[in-house]
C-alpha cells in the first residue's frame, strides 16, 4: 500500500501545484470574495475522513441556539437534489444529505439548509436570522468567514502531510495558519501533558492561534426506529453496521463494551438498499438473539429510509449519539470564551 501511494506522488505535486493557484488568485483578488456582515463561522478540516465537523457543529449549536437566531448551512453530500433547500424534521436523507438531517431532527427550533454554493445559500439565509455556521466550509474560499475553526483529529497529526492521492490532505498543510483556531479533536480522555507537547510540536502553528483539545462522549444506545433509549454499559455481543469516514474511533469504543462478532463497513454516506438490510438481518439470525446491531447516529438517519422500516422495525438495531467535550484549559481562555469574545461582539445578544 505504501509504495502504491508512493507511485501516486506526482499527481499529489500536480494537486498542490492546482492549489498554490487558486489560493494565490483568491489571495490576489482574482477571484471574488463575499463577506457579509453577520457573523458567520466556518468548520472545516484539511484531512479526507471524518474529523468531528457534526460534533463541533452540534456543540457551537447547544451553546447559541438558546440565545440567538442560528442557521446551519452544508452542502449536503449525499443528497439526490440541487440547489438551496431548507429541511424538515420530515426530510429524508436522500433528499437533503444525512447530517443536515441529523442536526434538524436534533435542533428542531433552528434553521438548517442546503446549498452547494455558500455564498447564494447566505444570501438567502441572511435575513431574519443572527449567526451562520458551515461545516466542511474551510476550502470554500469565496467566502470571507467571521470566524474559521480548523479541525484535526489527534490520530492524524502523527502522519504524513501529504496531499492526495499520495497522502490523506485535501488541502495544503500549510492552510492551517490561516484560521482563526484549532480543535484537535478525538484525542485520548485521559490527555496528558506529555500527549498535548506532542500533538503541539506535530501541529506547528503560529503562536497567536489558539489550540484546543477535545474528545468524543458516546450516549445511550436508540433505537433506529422507535427511538426507545437503552443503557450501554458492558451489553455484547455486538454486529456493527456503518457507512462513515472514519469508523475506527466507533468500532474502538465498542470493543471496550464487549465482544464484536462481525463488522459490516461501508463508504461514507453510503445509502442502504433493501438488499443490505436483508444481508444484515439474515447474518443477525444466524448470530442468535443476544446480539445487539449497532450503528452511528450519522447511518441512522439513512437507515430511517421509508423503504427500510419495515424491515429494521423488528430487529434489536441501536444507534449511539456523540458529543464533544473539551478537556479543562490549564491557561488562558476556554472555548467558550473565545467563540463569545470573536463572535458575539454584541453582548447583549447573550443574555444569561
């Protein structure tokens, strides 16, 4: 594999060539920029797999939804359709794209929309509401941000820095020091001192940008369908189904709970058929009637298909939600502040 990714090394020069381009005519003003004057932050990574943008999103949304008028805008991967589209708690992910839909079934009071254009989606969003926030919007240089928020999960800053093919960057490494600050996210619970030296000498960021550690809480299990709530603990055996960018972290947290009898792993945002289900279902009855399915909250929502169901109604199949949590600042500003300080310049906005 890895000389395979070593053959892929001049396409990876050619990639980074096509960037320093288009950074260095969006930076000359070649290109057209659009700002607006609300505030809008942008989530983003420069790593292809899952860095924890829906969890960063869903944390920026419990701490300001309550005081403020909050949209979230994606582009909504996945989705069969085009264009600007609000969503529904009735939505269906082939429609709107998985992780919109999870952020309106879970934030049902704000407003969450599509649009592959950010800057057409603001434009219309921008009336009636107070602040913005778009996830996988960091390279989505015709947008002038309010506030960019980069994330890299702690696993990742230990490799290469190559672009792709070659290497795992979608973006140059060197994008990192034009954020306004760094979440490294998934990192161990337990953070040390020493683990935090490492992961700041691998990062290398310019001292003025602030860096933050997080980790991922997991809930209770939920059931897919009924939307009945079981406690985790040490269950087992489990049959893991899930279609994400990175299923490690997930697969890891499982093992720790007990016994995993058979892993089906999927593309990310990959759409179930009925013929998957069947597969699943036929594998759990040959498992026997201990076995709990387990799933992302992220697959979850594509498995709410109406044409899958009824034919997951009767199975034992969970769905575990997540949270970020950010591990306790020995100095300086939590992240709290600094969104409050950066954002919320308005302090009559936040009323507590």
């Amino acid at each position: 594999m890895k000389q395979l990714r070593l053959l892929l090394l001049p396409f990876s020069f050619i990639y980074g060539a096509i960037l320093l381009i288009r950074h260095f005519l969006y930076n000359r003003g070649v290109f057209k920029v659009s700002s607006f004057d609300k505030p809008v932050i942008v989530i983003g990574n420069l790593v292809v797999g899952g860095a924890g943008k829906s969890p960063m999103t869903e944390y920026l949304v419990r701490m300001l939804s309550p005081h403020l008028r909050l949209v979230t805008l994606s582009r909504g991967y996945g989705r069969k359709t085009k264009g600007f589209l609000e969503v529904q708690t009735d939505s269906d992910a082939e429609t709107v794209g998985d992780e919109p839909l999870q952020f309106k079934k879970k934030f049902p009071h704000i407003t969450v929309a599509d649009c592959e254009s950010r800057v057409d989606g603001l434009k219309l969003l921008m009336a009636g509401h107070d602040v913005f926030i778009l996830d996988d919007a960091y390279q989505h240089r015709a947008l002038k941000a309010g506030l960019t928020i980069l994330l890299f999960d702690f696993n990742s800053l230990r490799g290469n820095k190559l672009l792709i093919p070659a290497g795992n960057y979608r973006d140059l490494y060197a994008r990192r020091n034009f954020a306004d600050m760094v979440v490294i996210t998934k990192s161990p619970t337990d953070l040390n001192s020493s683990d935090r030296k490492v992961a700041m000498r691998e990062l290398n960021v310019k001292e003025d940008i602030p860096v933050f550690f997080s980790f991922i809480k997991y809930g209770d299990l939920i059931h897919v369908i009924h939307d009945t709530v079981v406690a985790l603990d040490k269950k087992g055996p489990f049959l893991i189904v899930t279609g994400i960018a990175n299923p490690t972290p997930f697969i890891e947290y499982l093992a720790s709970k007990g016994e995993i009898l058979k892993s089906f792993i999927y593309p990310d945002h990959y759409q179930f058929s009925a013929e998957d289900v069947a597969k699943i279902k036929k594998h759990y009855v040959s498992l026997g009637s201990e076995v709990i399915i387990v799933t992302t909250e992220k697959d979850a929502m594509r498995l709410k298909d109406p044409n899958l169901t009824p034919l997951l109604t009767d199975l034992p199949i969970y769905y575990i939600p997540i949270e970020m949590v950010f591990h306790q600042e020995t100095l300086g500003e939590n992240f709290d502040d600094v969104i409050k300080k950066k954002i919320l310049k308005r302090d009559y906005l936040l009323k507590e």
